[in-house]
C-alpha cells in the first residue's frame, strides 16, 4: 500500500471526529488490555518468561545468519524450497513466479503482515490471480477495499453495522440475499463463501509466527483455523516470512508461545496453533504438493546493524498499540501504513523512509505503557527517541521546534542570563493572568491554547524568592 | 551559595534541591514546600544557583548535545550534595534513569554521571524510601484525586509512596482515578505539535477525575498539573488542582493551579 504517515496529523485528527471509530477503539481497554492483565495475574513466571525471550531473541539476532541459514538447510531437507528476497518487489516477484509455474488461477491467503507489508495483494491481483483473504477480518477489509487497523484484529474499526452493508453488496451475487445482523449469521455467512474459496484453491499463502532453524517448520497462529485450511487444502504452499521471524527451537518457538496469545488477546494460547515442514510425504493424508517459503529483509539487516536493533525481537501481539493511549485515540489508519502505534512507529519510518514517516516517532508521550507491557522487553520510547536523534541530525524536524528548543537550551546553559530574563517574564504574565487565574489565548503557544488554558504563574520566580528569603534571614 | 545549614547539625543529610525549571517559573510554592518536606524529615537544603533544565526537553527531542551539556551543568551544580532531590518524577527521572545513557559511550564521565543518578530523587519516594517518613503534618479537609505521573509509575516505580503520605494527611479522603496508569497527554512538546490527541487524552483524563468525585485532583509533575489544570479551566469544571507537595507540606492554602481572583 502506498503509505500516508506524511498526514498524520490530519489522519488523526479526522480520526478524534469519527463516532464509530471511538466507540470501538473505547473496547481496547475493556478487551485487550483487561485480558492480558488476566493472564499476567494467572501467571507467577510472566516476568521470568519475558527476560527468558529477550536472551532467546538476543542469541538469536546475534546469530541470525547462522540459524536462517540451519533454517533453509531443513527446509531443503524437508523437501522444500527457499527463496531470499532483499526488497518487497523481490519478494512479490517471487510470490508470482511461483504462481504462475503452478499455473494456478485462484490464491488463497491467511492472514500475514509481511504479506502487507510487501502488498502482495494487489500484485497479484494486477497479475491476473484471483486472491481471498480467509481470515474474518483481513476478508471483511477486502471487501472493503481498506487496509488493517491494528495487526492482530485488522478490522477492529468496523462496526457491525457496516459489515452487514458489506455482506449483502458482495454476497448478493452469490445467492444471500437477505442482510443478516446477527454476529453469528455473518460470522456463518463468511463461512460459506469462504468454503467454496478452499476448495477451489491452487496456492495458498500463510505468514509465519515462528520460523524453527532445527526443524525447518513454520508455525502460525489463528483463532479460526483458516491459516491451516490455507496451507493444507491448495495444492502449492507459500510461506512469506521476515528474516526475524526465525529461532533456533521448538522449545524457544514454545516459549515464545506462551507470552504471544496472552500478550495479544488474553488468551493462553490461540485456538489454533500449526506447525507445518515441507510438501506433503508419500504416506501423509494431505498437505501441498509444492511448499515455498521467501524469506523477507526490508530494512531489518539494516535495523540488526544499529541502535534499532532491539525493535528485530518483535513477535507481532500488538500489546503495544493495544496499551497506547495515542493509538487508543486515532487508531491504525491513522499512522498512514501497515503497522501502527508504537511498533509501527518505529518500524515505518525504517520501512518508508523518515521523510515520509517523520510524524511517527514524535507523536508519542514517551509515557512508556508500551514497553511495560512488550512479552520482550524492547525498549521502545527510547528507540522512538533514537528515531527523533536521527530527525534532529538530518535536521528532519521542524524548523520552528528545532530554533525554539536550541534557544531553551541556549538560555537554560547561561543560568544568571536565565534567571536575569525569566524573572521579570514570570512577573509580568502573572500580572496579566492573575484575575482570571489564566489564558485562553497566548502567542507563541497556540499549540497548547487550541484545547486548553495556560494557567496563569504565581509571581516572580522561586530562585528570586528563595535569594531574597535569604538575604532577609541575614 | 546560600543555604539553611544553621538549622541542622553537620551529619544531617546534604539535600541539593533541584527545583525544576517548571516549579522554579510556575509554581515556586512547590519549591518551598518541597524545602518544608526536607527540612521537617531532618536534612539540610541547599538551592543551588546554577540550575535551570534537566535537559529533558533536548533530550527527547532528539537534541542530544544540547541535553549532555545540560547535563553537565546538573552534575557541576550537584555533584557535591549526598542527595539531588526535586519535586517531579519526570525531571528526577531524566536525571536518575536516561542521564547514563547519554554518557554511555564517554568513559572518563560515565562513572561521575552514575553517582549523581544513583543519589538522586523524586521528592516524595525520597521521603518514603530513603528517609523512612512515615507521616507527614497536614490537614486538607478534602476529597481528592491523585494522578501518577508516567514517569513516577514507570521509570521511577513510585506509586505506594504518594498515597501513604496522603493517608497521614488528616481531614483528606483519596478516590483512585481510573485509569490511572494512562497518560494525561502532556508528553512535553507532543502537547503542542498534537494539540487535538494531547487535548482528549486530557479531557479523558479530567472527566475521570471528576467520575471519582473527588474535588480537587493532586499530582507530583507540574507538566501533567498545568495540561490538567488548564484543561478543567478550558472545560469549565470547578475541580482544583494542586502539586501534592504543596499538600504534605501544609501550604496548599494558596490558589490552586489556574484559579483566578473570581
């Protein structure tokens, strides 16, 4: 998709102005977050679990040529293929040939963030495939032609109400006629049409929630099962993963586990969790005839080599965006592309370049309920801040931010010119402002009286205070 | 270099107090209660002249020179004290938890800079965790509020320490805010370059506070204070705003933040 983080601001401040869009981003706090607070109270060794991934994913992206390279070798064993794509026009390249030396028509795809993030769908779609999203929400978003919100529940701005419109527009044809308003009517409804998409499918494509070097299997998971129906009914398997996504052991995949449904949802674990390795054997029931994975970089051999190298250990449960106060209040669309609030902060920017994504890393509070909340610990206010070092650097930033804060500090670093100037400001405004107790409107400081008062100060200053309180006690 | 070492003895204490560049502008009775608090649990106060910013506002806007010589003049200014102690989480949290890692690559400072984090502190978790005060004398025949400042609840992990003092307060009843782990908006410069999202945080937040039916809402950052306190005024409720130090030190019978003459 074409990213749009330039409009951060105008994004979101339509988005504060959107009813159904609040109400539903109110159920964040209720949903999520209560749900994961459950499971972190059920679990004593939560935080034991949390440090124990951190030295995983360390271990591993510090060894990360080592294990993908273990991870390719057991694919091949396993009877598999893998591909390496630098760039998402490699990797969509890729995903094509594959497609069209099966011959395939149809494509079905489980739900996959990489699979965004490379834009997979209208690729193909321009190649001539027919592609269907299986999982509930990523088909609801493609009917109706929008991007994910969020990266666990990517249509958690629609309301239901809308998807009905939806339903009864796309699925007229197809012989429902009646608009259904139950949950479950629409839930049953998705259901058939899906159905017939299985069955009629050549290729399906998943993502990866764990790439394992040992075996040389991927492992996803789903709450309604269609990433296993994607990659065991068709008869090519296409696994799209980034190069993060891989760790040495089913033991480590299994840790990893445990911290990812409760992080994301508050649940244990999520209804379904599939490990799949290579094509399907002579004796297996079922399974592909073919199974690819493209292996992603996008940026992250860049981000392994510098500060942000941290951000590499995300496993994707979206506690961040979930427990951001900014995200809470603007929702995904707003950050302007695939991947919003904290993590998307610091990964948009990486992805679509800083110029485009500048908005990013600043609009946050740096309140640090984020990283609080993260299964592995990335420190993610200060890889913000690491971000806005990079603006300030490139003088990426606002020119006006940038005078006004070098003379703060330009002023604050000379402490008698400092007290010399703010002394008499401070008496002065509170002169003006001491009958009503404030202002409604103050030049220079629109950005703070467009939606509040500036309280008035007491007076002079304390350091004045203090000096003459104690010249008067001599 | 003035101070009040005539009130206690030589091995009381040395507190440095880092008044902060808000309180030192806005609201210098924090300071003074804050001097109040330090000399009633038995130190020795000292307001160092040289002091203006932590460099915070450099710091996280990606100004990093800028934010080590500020810096720097913390540690030239503080150095000598067996306590930086300052009436703001965020400030003292600057100081405490991201002055290391500005000077993580400079070897010759690193080790200075770690011994002025290591004894600097938040006025009231000082109170609490280091001096042992227990109890503080004041009366506030209110009920309120208190909001955790981000950086008190998640750098500094300070939120037990507040509320027993508040519960030694005679006359004052504490309603918990809900929510209260979530940010009021201010966020330093975000407030002005995303008025809009900073404005319905604070509004969300000033609605709760005034759900818990507290009449006045108290914090230990002067930023959350003036982006709450101008919010209520903005929104016209009659809920008061106070620095909680102004209420442990007895002194909260001035204006409240943003309270006019009328």
């Amino acid at each position: 998709m074409q990213p749009n983080s330039r409009h951060f601001q105008a994004n979101a401040e339509s988005a504060l102005r959107e009813p159904n869009l609040q109400s539903a981003l109110k159920q964040l706090e209720s949903g999520f977050v209560a749900g994961r607070q459950r499971c972190y109270d059920a679990l004593p060794e939560f935080e034991a679990l949390r440090d124990r991934a951190k030295e995983v994913l360390d271990h591993t992206l510090d060894n990360l040529d080592a294990y993908l390279l273990e991870y390719e070798a057991r694919v091949l064993e396993s009877g598999g293929l893998v591909h390496w794509a630098g760039t998402p026009e490699e990797a969509r390249e890729i995903v094509i040939r594959i497609c069209r030396d099966a011959e395939a028509k149809n494509v079905i795809r489980g739900k996959s963030m990489i699979g965004e993030e490379i834009g997979i769908n209208d690729a193909l779609e321009a190649s001539g495939f027919e592609v269907t999203e299986t999982d509930l929400g990523e088909y609801i978003l493609q009917l109706g032609k929008e991007p994910p919100s969020h990266i666990v529940a990517p249509a958690i701005h629609k309301t239901k109400d809308e998807i009905s419109d939806l339903f009864l527009e796309h699925h007229r044809d197809l012989g429902f006629t009646k608009r259904q308003t139950e949950r479950s009517a629409l839930v049953n409804e998705a259901r058939q049409v899906l159905r017939e998409k299985f069955l009629a499918a050549d290729v399906g494509m998943t993502g990866a929630n764990f790439l394992i070097a040992e075996t040389g299997s991927n492992v996803i998971v789903t709450n309604e099962g269609n990433g296993d129906l994607s990659s065991t009914l068709p008869r090519v398997q296409i696994v799209t993963a980034a190069i993060d996504k891989v760790v040495p052991t089913l033991e480590d995949a299994s840790l990893l586990l445990r911290l990812l449904g409760r992080s994301a949802t508050g649940q244990e674990i999520t209804a379904y969790t599939t490990f799949t390795t290579g094509p399907r054997r002579e004796r297996d029931a079922d399974g592909p005839g073919e199974y690819h994975v493209v292996l992603i970089d996008n940026h992250r051999s860049e981000m392994l080599g510098s500060e942000l190298r941290p951000m590499l250990r995300c496993i994707r449960c979206g506690a961040c965006m979930n427990h951001c106060p900014v995200y809470g209040r603007v929702g995904g669309h707003a950050y302007g592309w695939v991947y919003p609030g904290p993590m998307g902060s610091v990964l948009t920017p990486l992805m679509v370049g800083l110029d485009e994504a500048g908005h990013l890393p600043n609009a946050c509070t740096l309140n640090g309920r984020c990283e609080t909340v993260c299964p592995v610990k990335i420190p993610l206010p200060n890889l913000l801040r690491s971000l806005r070092s990079r603006q300030h650097l490139q003088r990426q930033n606002s020119s006006l931010a940038r005078i006004a804060l070098s003379l703060w500090s330009w002023v604050a670093l000379r402490p008698r010119l400092y007290q010399l100037l703010t002394r008499p400001a401070m008496t002065l405004l509170a002169r003006l402002g001491a009958s009503s107790g404030g202002f409604r409107n103050m030049p220079f400081a629109s950005g703070w009286t467009r939606v509040r008062d500036l309280p008035a100060p007491q007076g002079s200053t304390f350091q004045a205070r203090w000096q003459q309180q104690q010249r008067d006690r001599k | 270099m003035v101070s009040t070492e005539n009130i206690h003895s030589a091995d009381s204490p040395h507190v440095g107090l880092f008044v902060t560049c808000l309180v030192d502008l806005y609201r210098p009775s924090v300071g003074f209660a804050a001097v109040k608090l330090l000399e009633q649990a038995g130190c020795r106060v000292t307001v160092p002249r040289a002091q203006t910013c932590c460099g915070q506002p450099a710091f996280n806007s990606g100004d990093d020179r800028h934010a080590r010589q500020l810096a720097l003049q913390v540690l030239d200014a503080f150095e000598e004290f067996d306590y930086v102690v300052g009436p703001s989480a965020s400030c003292l949290g600057t100081i405490r938890c991201h002055y290391p890692e500005m000077f993580a690559d400079d070897a010759a400072l690193l080790p200075r800079i770690e011994a002025l984090s290591a004894k600097s502190h938040e006025l009231v978790s000082f109170l609490v965790d280091v001096l042992g005060v227990e109890t503080v004398e004041a009366g506030f025949d209110h009920c309120v509020t208190y909001h955790d400042s981000c950086s008190a609840l998640r750098e500094l992990g300070i939120k037990s320490q507040p509320r027993k003092l508040l519960a030694s307060v005679s006359g004052l009843e504490l309603n918990e805010l809900q929510g209260t782990d979530i940010c009021c908006g201010f966020g330093g410069t975000f407030c002005v370059k995303y008025p809009e999202i900073s404005g319905r945080m604070a509004a969300d937040k000033v609605n709760a506070a005034e759900a818990s039916g507290a009449d006045t809402l108290l914090a230990g950052d002067l930023g959350c204070l003036l982006n709450l306190a101008g919010k209520m005024r903005r929104e016209g409720k009659p809920t008061r705003v106070y620095h909680i130090a102004e209420v442990l030190a007895n002194m909260a019978d001035c204006k409240s933040i943003g309270e006019g003459d009328d």
